[in-house]
C-alpha cells in the first residue's frame, strides 16, 4: 500500500496514519492523529504495513509475546519512559500507540553535531537522567537489553526518555532479531552489547549499564568504544578488550566522569555499580564535589531567565504526607505527547506568541522538572509558579501547556506538604483541562484523580470518594477496565474505603485489583504487590491476622525478589509480618523477626531513621508481650528519646513510644511515674490534634485508669465523664471540636 493511500487509512477506526518517520528491524513507526482524543501520537507497527504475514507458528508465538510485553510497557510511567497509550492488532498488524516525541535521539544528535562529541555537561545530565529512568524500570524488574543511542530520545526541553521498553525484548526466545535483522547473534546491538549478552549468559540490570557505559563513551568521543566495521571483531572486543579511558581521547572530561564510565565498561557485571540508582547517586554526588559548590542545574538551563516571581496568596503549612506514593510516580506532562491546542474560549483569536518565548518557557518548564527530580521541591515550585504565569498570559489560562506548568505546581505543593493549596491547584488544572480537552481526556482524569489523593491526604474521605468513583467510571468508558490507569484508580478507590471503615468493600476491591494486576501485569509486579499489600491490611483490619500474616510473607517474599531485599518496600512488609505475629500472640517469633529487621534498617537507612526506630519500638512491644518488662521499658524510654531527637517531642511516632514508657511503668507497678507520662502525652495530643481526636481521648482514658490503680476513684469518673461527653459531641457534629 503506497503512503499516499495509507494517510487515510485509520487503525481500529480511531489512530489516523500520516507519514512514517521512523524504520527498523522492528517494523515502521507512523506519525498519527488519535481521532478520538484529538492528540498527535506515534503508531508502531511491528510489521509493515500492508505486507504479508511470515510463517503462522512464528506470528502466533510473536503475537503473544508483543501482548504481554506491550501491557508491561503500558505500566511503566516514568517521566524518563516513553508513554505508551494503546495496543492491539489490527488487519494481521500488531501495533503501539505511543507519545509523539518531538527532538531527537542521541544518534541524531551526534549526526547534527557533525560526529563531534557533546559537551560534558550535556553528557552528564543525560547520564543522570537515563539512570534515573533505568532505577525505576529495573526497580520493576524490567532489563531493556537493547539499549543504543537510537533508542534515548532528547526532547526539546531538555528532557530526555528511553525508548522501546518491553518492545526491545520481544525477540528473545522467539528468534526474532535474526528473522527482521539476518544477522545470527544475540539479541542486541553489537556495538552496545554486554559481555553476558555476548557469551549467551545471564542477562540483568548490569546489562543494561554496561550498555548505558558505551552510549556515554560515544557521547564523550564521537564513536563507541569498539568502533570496527567486522560485528565479530566487535563483540571479541566488548569480551577481551579494556577500552581505552576518556581522557585519552579529549582532556577536558572530569576525572569523575571517566571512572564512571570505565566502571560501567567492566567486563563482569559484579564489577560495575550496583545499580541505577548507585549510579545516579554517583553521578549527583561526584559532580557536585567535582564542583565545590552547589547541585549545578543541567547544561540546557544556561542562559534562562528567571522570570517573573508568582507567588499564590494564602499559603499556610499542614501535617507533611507520610502515605505518598499511591498515585504512583508523577510523570511530564508538557506538550511532547502533542496534544492539539484549543480553540480560544471567547471566540476571538489570540495573537500566535514568538517561537522563541514558547521555547525558552519549555526549558523553563524542564528546568522545574529536573529541580523536582533532585528533590528541591520549593525551587521547582517557584519556577514553575512563574512559567505558569507567563504562558497563562502568551497562551491562556485553558491552554494545556499552562495547565501542565499549573499541574506540576500542585505537586510541588503537595511534595512540601501544602496539601490544602495542592487541592486548589488540581482543582483549578481539572476544571482547565475539562474545558480544554473535554472531561474524559486521560489529563482531565489524571487532574480529577489527584484532587481525590489530596482529599484523603486531609482526612477528607468521604469527597475523595466521590471524586474516585467519579474518575473510575470514566477511566472503565474510555481506557477499559485493566488499562493500568483504570487499576490505580481502582487501587486508590479500595485504599480510601478503607480509611472511611468500610473495610469489606475495601477488602473485594482491593482482591479484585490484585487479581487483575496479575493477569496484566504479573503476579511480582511492584504494582500488583502494592495491591496484594492492601488486601493484607484489610484483613488485618479485619480481624483475620492468620490470612493477613500469610498475605504479608507472599508480598514480602514477591518484593524480595523484584525489588531485592533492602529496597523499603520489602522492608516494609517485613514489618507487617511483625505485626501480624505479634497481634496471634506469637511475640517470641516478632521479637526475633523485628530484631534482624532493625539491623537491616540500621545497615541501609542509619540507626535513628523513623524506620529504624518504627522497627526499635516493635521489640519493645514484644518484650512487653512476653512479660519482659524491665527490657520493654529500656527500649521504649531509648527509642523515645531517638525519636524525639530526629522527630520532634510532638510527633505522632514520639508520643507513641513516650505511651509505651508509661504502659511499662504500670506493668512494674510504678503508677505514680506512670500517671506523668500519660498526662504529658494527652496533653501534647490535644494540643497537636485537638480535644476530641481519638488519640486524645484514648490518652485520657489511660490516665483515669491510672487515678483508679492508684486508688483515686473519683478523680478517674471525672476523667471519665469528661471523655465520654466528648466522644458524644464528636458524634453529633460530625467534626473534631476546636482545639
């Protein structure tokens, strides 16, 4: 079929084919319209277009394997990963429907350069940045195994994304690089492969740095590091040959930089960094020592203003957010995925603003985002406060480019626990986007849903779940009801019931997610552990510790595996199967468990880490357990302490091992010290949450228990009285009293 017929061809009725801009032994990739949404997209398509289908045996195993990895690459959401929006077949064609990225990957790139190699900052941030999207994918259990200058794309703003996740792996085991490619080795690019890929071994994450290591090299010198034109000579020299370092080649490369790059060309896996997110440590760290001075911003934000300073009104500190993360990891949404502007809103025009302004405010935008990335979240609120008001007064206030500078401002917020003014900027972004690109657009939902997050981050469950369920029918209409975005929707839905009490509709929600997870995206995904972690918590809220401690050992067994065994999320539910001991009474097997934990915490996080010290109080609870009293009140009076040194007397963490004091200090019959420390901490709890917050109260009713053993009855039906009267009021109204 020539290109002039296929332009009008659509794909599944909705992905319009424009023009190919992109072949390989892959297949084609097409510039596209997405007719439904009124987006630009890029369509892969595995075999050409219109061509005829190889041998049925081959296609059948193919067809299978793209579906699986396709589902694995929808689930990645990661700024540094391309977006993948859509698979499917279509007429005998399997396809991807991707973002549309507009720059050029880095081949390109040194093609423009005329051969020369890039400047060291610009390699550097691009260093960091891969690495920062490979800590996250490989986090996930996802290798690329084919990654090459070609497939990392710099955009216009700066940022920079891997290509082909998931899709770059579907030739292992079905033959499929040397059916496209003719050539008979292993899956790979030679002139980026690995020694383990080369001799047929065992393949991991250290793969994928090794390759990282010779695109970094090419940058840095203009070629890879075993530039010959014979495939086999070069795959001899990526297994028996030390290349040569960079300094050799041009002196101006930092000495960091170098032994970076050699570490990553090591020819034994165990040899190079440990891992991405080492690397990406190593990179921040060594650069800015190299520096003697502060963070340095990446080479593309040389020459930025700064713009004007935009500052909302109003803004006041609340609680900082101890339970973020279950919206999953925050992605760009600047205009790379091209969606289409929209109409001016009065129906008058707008005169088009100067192609250099949009551009300088695009790398203002990518500016706030890297800032985010390394966690300065006040910085990248203020940039992009002010490039949300430029571009509000180039482009208008509804323009999906101000929206997403006005998107990333409420996570800046809500990142330095600002929930209350998060809420207001979602809100407004929601609206926006609702207006601009219609209420079921994928932006609008993802807007709608984050507005729902920070009404549960305020304790406001019953809106949130409104505007969850809201959210959740419109994801099930558009997206279907196991496309990722759907499921974590469904996820938060069933984590919010569970904070409203309604824990058996939690509990088949929460089921019924973890269920599809699995069939999508695989039992040890870290998605669907997140999930399988809330249906234990459920059935701990349940009362149903023994399902609960079994569902806590299969996750935290599962994340070891995935994620290995000192990542926090493994940590975590090591906890939780303390719990589940202790609360069926088993305190002698969470005494030992909370031990080793401790000294795993301490070896990763530091010994007064809230983590640690979390773990610390479980051995003194379980102490307590087995009658071990003095022991429980030496831990508890020694975590106290370490916990009011790293958090603050008032902190909720503080205020719970300062009651642990007290409780062993009734257990050895010292009542008089006892009745002290229960008033300090209901005290402090009324001051910090208010009189009639159930903390409160319950500390309070610790103390009248207190009166009554030290035999002041009447004292302790006061207290009494007092609680209850509270508890009434609490009831009518609804609403904490003031404090």
């Amino acid at each position: 079929m020539a290109e002039t017929e296929t332009e009008t061809r659509l794909i599944q009725g909705r992905y319009r084919l424009l023009e190919v801009i992109g072949r390989g032994g892959m297949g084609e990739v097409w510039r596209a319209v997405d007719e439904s949404l009124g987006r630009r997209v890029a369509v892969k398509c595995l075999k050409p277009a219109g061509q005829p289908q190889g041998d049925a045996g081959f296609t059948t195993v193919l067809r299978e394997r793209f579906r699986r990895e396709a589902r694995v690459a929808a689930a990645l959401q990661h700024r540094g990963v391309t977006v993948v929006h859509d698979f499917g077949e279509y007429e005998g064609v399997l396809y991807l429907v991707m973002e549309l990225l507009e720059g050029h990957n880095l081949s390109q790139l040194l093609d423009r350069n005329s051969g020369r190699p890039l400047a060291v900052p610009e390699i550097v941030d691009i260093a960091e940045q891969v690495a920062d999207a490979l800590a996250y994918t490989h986090a996930r259990g996802i290798v690329h195994r084919d990654l090459k200058p070609a497939n990392i794309m710099r955009l216009g703003d700066g940022a920079v994304k891997i290509c082909d996740f998931g899709i770059a792996r579907l030739g292992q085991g079905v033959g499929l690089s040397s059916r496209l490619t003719g050539v008979g080795i292993a899956m790979g690019t030679p002139h980026y492969m690995s020694p383990e890929q080369i001799g047929g071994g065992e393949v991991d994450h250290r793969s994928d740095l090794y390759s990282l290591g010779c695109v970094l090299y090419e940058l840095a010198t203009g070629v890879p590091p075993f530039d010959h034109e014979d495939a086999w000579a070069v795959l001899v020299g990526h297994r028996d040959t030390v290349p040569s370092p960079l300094r050799d080649h041009r002196g101006d490369i930092p000495a960091h930089v170098d032994r970076i790059v050699r570490d990553l060309l090591a020819k034994s896996p165990d040899e190079r960094p440990a891992d991405a997110r080492e690397l990406r440590r190593r990179i921040l760290s060594d650069g800015r020592s190299a520096t003697a001075g502060p963070a340095p911003l990446p080479a593309w934000t040389r020459g930025m203003t700064a713009g004007h300073k935009a500052l909302p009104t109003g803004l006041r500190t609340v609680l900082p957010d101890h339970t973020a993360g279950l919206t999953g990891e925050w992605t760009t949404t600047v205009d790379p995925r091209g969606a289409l502007p929209p109409r001016p809103a009065t129906g008058g025009t707008r005169p088009a603003p100067a192609a250099a302004l949009l551009a300088q405010l695009a790398t203002r935008h990518g500016a706030g985002l890297s800032l985010g990335r390394l966690g300065r979240w006040e910085e990248a609120g203020e940039v992009h406060r002010a490039v949300a008001a430029e571009r509000e007064h180039v482009l208008g206030a509804d323009h999906p480019d101000t929206l997403a500078s006005r998107y990333e401002i409420g996570f800046s917020l809500g990142r330095t626990g600002r929930a209350e003014d998060a809420l207001r900027e979602f809100t407004r972004v929601a609206d926006g986007r609702s207006r601009a690109l219609g209420p079921d657009h994928p932006d609008t939902l993802a807007a709608r849903q984050e507005t729902a997050y920070v009404l549960g981050q305020l304790a406001r469950h019953f809106e949130a779940n409104d505007v969850y369920t809201a959210v959740l029918a419109a994801r099930e209409r558009s997206m279907g009801p196991d496309h990722p975005d759907t499921l974590r929707c469904r996820h938060n839905l069933a984590f919010n019931l569970s904070r409203l009490g309604r824990l058996e509709e939690s509990l088949r929600m929460a089921a019924g997610v973890a269920a599809a997870r699995t069939r999508v995206l695989g039992g040890d995904h870290p998605d669907t552990l997140v999930t399988r972690y809330e249906v234990a918590y459920a059935l701990g809220r349940l009362g149903r510790w023994t399902e609960a401690l079994d569902a806590y050992r299969d996750v935290a067994s599962a994340r070891g595996r995935a994620l290995g065994p000192d990542h926090p999320d493994t940590l975590a539910a090591r906890y939780e199967v303390g719990i589940s001991l202790g609360r069926l009474g088993r305190g002698a097997e969470a005494l030992e468990l909370y031990r080793a934990l401790v000294a795993d915490r301490a070896r990763v996080h530091g010994p007064d880490d809230p983590e640690t010290l979390r773990a610390r109080h479980g051995i003194g609870v379980n102490l307590g357990r087995l009658g071990r009293w003095d022991e429980a009140l030496a831990e508890a009076r020694d975590v106290s302490a370490a916990r009011t040194g790293a958090l603050g007397p008032d902190h909720p963490d503080t205020l719970v091992s300062r009651r642990e004091v007290a409780v062993g200090l009734g257990w050895l019959g010292r009542w008089d010290e006892a009745l002290t420390v229960y008033r300090e901490v209901a005290t402090a709890r009324e001051r910090v949450l208010g009189l009639d917050h159930p903390e409160a109260l319950a500390s309070r009713n610790d103390e009248a228990h207190c009166l009554e053993q030290l035999g002041r009855p009447a004292e302790a039906v006061e207290l009494y009285r007092r609680v209850a009267a509270l508890r009434e009021r609490r009831g009518t109204h609804g609403r904490r009293a003031p404090s």
